[in-house]
C-alpha cells in the first residue's frame, strides 16, 4: 500500500448537552485532554498525520489547546465543517445544527486520498482499537468491494455514567463471513438497564433490551478512500428523502451510509472486536469517573509518557 493511514478526529461538535467545548476540557493533572490520549494512542499504533474537523469560528482556541500540543507528536491538517449542501439544496431557514457524522467525513474529502480511521473528538476508545484498525488498514485493499473495518464495543463497555447515549447497534453475519458486519442501526436514546442496557424510540413510554455483549459502533471505523465518493452519492439522496420532512433536525449519521453500502454489496465491514471500556464525557457529570480511569490507567504504566 502506497499511502499511509490517516487518523480523522471528528471534532466540530459543540457538545450540547455537556454544555460547552468537551473536547478542550483536562481530564488528568497535567491538563491532557481525552484527545491527547488518543493521540498517543494513534502515534503509538503507527499513525503519522491526523485531520482535525472543526468548526471555523474555534480554529485558534483549538489550536491552543489542542493542536500546537500534539504537532510536536503528528503532522497536523485542519478541516472546517461547514453548513454547506450539494447544488440543488439549500440550507433550511434556522437550521444551526450540523449535518451529522457522515456529512463531517465529507468536509474532508478534498484532503484524504488514501485509506483513513475516523474517530470522535470526545471519546476515549483505548490503545487496542487504534492497533487493529492501523493494522487493517495497511493490509487491506479495495478489490470488487470496498473494504472497510469497525472497532466493534460491547454494549454495556460504553454507557455514560448518567442519561443517555447513541450507539449504532451491529448484526453480524454467519457462516463463511462471520465476523462482517450484516447491519448496525443507529440507537439515538440508549441507558443503562440493570447490568445491560436498553433503548427507546417513544420518548421512554416503552424500552426494548440490549443484551449483554452486543457489539455496538462507536463511530471507531477504518475506511479506504473509496469511501468518498459514496458519501456524496448517499448524502444527496439522504437529503432528497429526509431534509424536507425534518428541515432543522435531520443527520447524516456515518452508520447510515456504512449499511447503505453493506446492502447494496458494494462494501464489506470486518468487525475487530474490543473488551477495551470506552469512556466519554457526554454529560458533565461523567467527568470525575473518566479522569478516575485515566488516573488508573496512568498508574498502570499504559500512558508513562503523559506526566
């Protein structure tokens, strides 16, 4: 393989319901963020550049806080995402809230040419899933398929602390392809329930059960640059279908054009599975058991480097 992977860090999102940039905010005594955490992560598994996508208006607070640190680790790119549409559609009136995860990949089509992970800003994935995915992507090319690879989470390794939480959910296929992923569908209201978990769809007047031990997408993918081209296709007919009836809230969430290819056959998904805890701050109150496990984990010798 010809080019090196990329690590894209999905970052343009404000944090609504955290109250505030989530991303800047020190989880440890010397000030990292969960950023820098991944960062070391990526650099460690063998990633040489990383592409930020933020919003314009936060370059220079980001860069302070976040990207002049890590540019002494990783070469270091940033990318806007912006309320743009295709031709032909325009942004609804009073529309403020971004497009989704698949429309933010898009922002960086212009500046990714070879195969690329995606990850959030505001999640802490844990050492093994930047391993795999490094390893998928410089070993894996596209053929009659897109190949693409998922870090894949069990559920109840991923639940905030309080509230709720979105999580595409996986199917994974059987016989000669198992370990693919047959279809994830994207949970936008999950909880914990007892030692599992839970999701509902009314507004919490009836709950649907998540067993133990389902994989579950945390946006934590490795994808060729094939990609690209698939997610104009699809964001345009995303927007043909749904920006209309939903004008102010509707997403393009990356799950969603990951399955839409899976169905139509042109891509498969290897599913890496992870016993890694996954750790963010989705709401404020998480924040003291995220800084709790990174405390743990600095005193295990799994970030010596980070003092």
């Amino acid at each position: 393989m010809n080019r090196k992977p990329v690590l894209v860090v999905l970052a343009a999102g404000m944090g609504s319901r955290y109250g505030g940039l989530k991303q800047m905010d020190p989880m440890d005594e010397q000030g990292h963020a969960i950023m820098d955490f991944s960062i070391y992560d990526a650099v460690r598994a063998g990633f040489e550049k990383v592409i930020f996508i933020i919003k314009k208006e936060n370059l220079a607070l980001f860069r302070e806080c976040i990207g002049d640190r890590v540019s002494a680790k990783i070469q270091v790119e940033y990318v806007f995402q912006e309320m743009l549409l295709p031709d032909g559609f325009t942004v609804p009136e009073g529309r403020v809230k971004p497009f989704g995860t698949g429309h933010a990949v898009l922002s960086c089509a212009d500046v990714v040419d070879g195969p690329f992970m995606v990850i959030n800003a505001d999640d802490f994935y844990g050492q093994h899933a930047y391993q795999m995915l490094y390893d998928f992507l410089t070993t894996h090319t596209d053929d009659d398929k897109y190949h693409f690879a998922m870090a894949g989470y069990h559920v109840e390794n991923t639940l905030a602390e309080s509230g709720y939480v979105s999580r595409g959910i996986c199917t994974l296929k059987k016989g000669q392809e198992a370990g693919y992923l047959a279809d994830v569908v994207e949970r936008t209201h999950i909880e914990k329930s007892g030692d599992a978990a839970a999701y509902t769809e009314d507004e919490g007047k009836t709950w649907t059960p998540i067993p133990r031990g389902t994989l579950v997408s945390m946006n934590c993918w490795g994808f060729s640059a094939g990609l690209m081209p698939e997610l104009k296709r699809l964001f345009v007919e995303f927007l043909k279908e749904n920006l209309e009836k939903n004008p102010l809230k509707c997403e393009f969430y990356l799950p969603f054009a990951v399955n839409s290819l899976l169905q139509e056959g042109k891509a498969d998904v290897q599913v890496l599975p992870t016993t890694d805890r996954w750790y963010g701050v989705t709401y404020r109150e998480d924040k003291e058991s995220v800084m709790a496990a990174i405390a743990k984990m600095k005193a295990e010798g799994i970030y010596p480097d980070m003092a």
